[in-house]
C-alpha cells in the first residue's frame, strides 16, 4: 500500500526481527537471504506452517512475521487469526495474484493484517518484490495492533441488509464523499462502509493504496455487507447516489469535463497509484465545496493536497484520530496542515458521514457540514 525508501546501507541499533512462514522452502530460502541482508531486519527464524509459526512466536518474540496467505494444514487465514488472538503483533501476507487468492487477502487485511506483497511469479522479479517486502516490514514494525477483540466487527445494519440496492444519478445539490486510505485501510473501510445507511443521499468513492487485481476483491467484499452498491470503478462511470466507486488497484482516478471517471497510468504520486491527492484534486475542481473529504488510517501524505484545497473553498474535511489508526501518518498530515474541521475515531466517522451530508442537503449547500 504505502511504500518509500529504505535503506540498507542504513546502520539500526535494534534491527526489526522477522520471522517468515511459508510452506515453500524455495520462498523461506529466498526470503532469509534476500531480507537478511538488510541492515535493518533480522531473521530469528523461519516456519514451514502455521501450527510451527505459533510454537515458535512465544519462543521468539518477532517484531514483525511474513505469512503466506495458502499454506496446507494451518492456512494463512487460520493462523493470522490465532496470531491476532494469542500474540497480536504486525503481519504482512504474502499472496497470489489470482483471485482466490486476492479474495483471501483482503479477508486477512480486514482481520488485522497490516500490508501484503505479491507473491514472486518466478525468480526473475523477486528482487523487486524484496525490496517491497522490506520497506513493508519497516513500516509495519511502526504500526498499532490491538488484540482481535479491539477488530471491527461486521455493523448490524450490514448483517440484516436485505432487499435490492439502489442507485439513482446524483442531484447538483447532493454532496460528493471521497475517502482516502492506505495502510489499515481494508479493516478501517469494512467498519465505515457497511455502517453507511442505504438512503445516504451522497456519491461516495474510496481511494484505497492498492495494486492492480485486489481492489476489486475488495469492491466485492464491501459489497456483500453494505447497504450501499459498491463495484470498482471504469472509465465512463459517473457519480451516483446509492453507490460506492472503488479506484482501481495501479490507475489514477480523475473526472473529465462530463463528470464521467477515467483512469490512467500517469507516474506515481506520493509513490503511490491510485494517489488520494489526484482523485480528490480531481473532485473538488468540479464540485468545489460540495465535497466531504475523509482521510483515514495510512502512512505517508497523501491527501493533504487535496483536502488543504477543499478546505480553503469551505469545503468539509474529517480525519480519523490517532487512537484508532493502524498508521496514523496521513490524518495526521492533514490535521498538521490544519485542514481538518473534525477528528473523530474510527467508530464515529460514519456517523460523521451521514451527520455532514444530511447537513449539508437540509441546508441546500449552504450548511457544509453539522459535525
């Protein structure tokens, strides 16, 4: 998701210790010599499944652990749960690109995982997604995990949803909801979404740090428990009341002059593709003040940008709190930029969401917001 450089010329006083699981003996080979010449990293040990990860957790006390998302006896899933039970502590998956496998992901993403790499396809691109794995396992040596009990559980209001979605074309005068998120983000947008209620009269698009073939796990995920639609957005999309947007894993998401969405793949913002700030921008050009801008749990900057705009037109811009962010690194850029009109934990931002958008129409766009 949120990824940057890191060295490894880098001297640490206290390296990040790893211990990697996977049942490919190829993978826990390369994974050892690759990240065990990391300045920063130290590889205590190395598991063949998960019931041999949780014998060695307590005895090892790793600071971080790789686990392969498909694994025979104990899976990947199974094990990230006992993990998150017993020894709560950052994992990174290493996953498929397939779409079983991008499905089970995202499940481990919202179970507590913090980040995931693609698993290499052959030994040609391991060093790419080495180096990936590494600065993933820096950043995910930094992040909060809280005991599963502390783990969203999914909303009433999700869990009785019945009846048929629907999606009608979005009024001038009905807000625009951009939610911005990366590291955390999968578990935070599994709490926010389905608590949104089916009458929201408001667009919604998320813009999740993801790449290409997982975003639309994730839409399909979301979608099962929501009372809103929610797909992966393509080109010629529109801004729709009833419905969530997705931007897609490896594009960037804009709005041309109809309104209608287009990708591309343009260079990285922020050294990630979807960026938060381009999307937002992108929005907020068109529809100005009438935008509620929500930046969730992430490492990095991204969205700043953006919300600093909105901000300045008089638009509305909630942050998630510190106290509940895996990362806390974008909110806070945007609460350091003083962009922010309202800091709220997890549990309250989709309260905040309906609360600002049914300010906002009661009003006719001359209440932003009533947060």
């Amino acid at each position: 998701m949120d990824f940057g450089q890191v060295s490894a010329k880098q001297p640490s006083r206290n390296p990040i210790k790893v211990l990697i699981v996977d049942d490919s003996a190829f993978m826990r080979y390369s994974i050892s010599q690759y990240l065990g010449a990391h300045s920063e990293l130290q590889i205590i040990g190395t598991a063949h499944d998960g019931q041999e990860a949780l014998e060695l957790i307590p005895k090892l006390k790793p600071d971080v652990v790789t686990l392969d998302v498909e694994m025979p006896h104990l899976d990947g899933l199974s094990t990230l749960r006992r993990i998150m039970s017993e020894f709560p502590m950052p994992v990174i998956m290493i996953s498929s690109l397939t779409k079983e496998g991008a499905a089970e992901t995202i499940q481990a993403l919202t179970l507590g995982a913090v980040d995931f790499v693609e698993k290499p396809v052959d030994r040609i691109n391991i060093r790419k997604v080495m180096d990936e794995t590494a600065v993933k396992i820096v950043n995910a040596a930094r992040a909060r995990i809280r005991p599963v009990s502390f783990l969203p559980t999914q909303p009433a209001a999700a869990a009785q949803f019945s009846g048929d979605k629907r999606v009608r074309p979005r009024r001038k005068s009905e807000p625009v909801v951009v939610i911005g998120t990366s590291t955390g983000g999968p578990r935070a947008l599994h709490q926010v979404i389905p608590a949104l209620p089916a009458d929201l009269e408001a667009a919604v698009v998320v813009i999740q740090h993801m790449p290409a073939g997982f975003t639309r796990s994730l839409a399909e995920r979301l979608n099962m428990i929501s009372n809103l639609a929610v797909k992966e957005a393509q080109p010629g999309d529109t801004l729709d009341v009833g419905q969530v947007l997705i931007a897609p894993g490896g594009f960037h998401m804009m709005l041309d002059d109809r309104s209608q969405v287009t990708l591309n793949q343009n260079p990285p913002v922020h050294g990630v593709r979807p960026a938060v700030d381009v999307t937002l921008t992108s929005i907020v050009q068109q529809y100005g003040k009438s935008v509620i801008a929500v930046i969730l749990t992430g490492m990095g900057r991204d969205g700043t940008n953006g919300s600093v705009l909105l901000h300045s037109l008089g638009g509305c811009v909630i942050a998630e709190d510190e106290s509940s962010c895996v990362v806390w690194g974008m909110p806070r850029s945007v609460v350091e930029a003083k962009a922010a009109d309202a800091v709220y934990p997890l549990t309250e931002i989709a309260p905040a969401i309906e609360k600002a958008v049914k300010a906002y129409n009661s009003s006719g766009g001359s209440k932003l917001y009533g947060i």
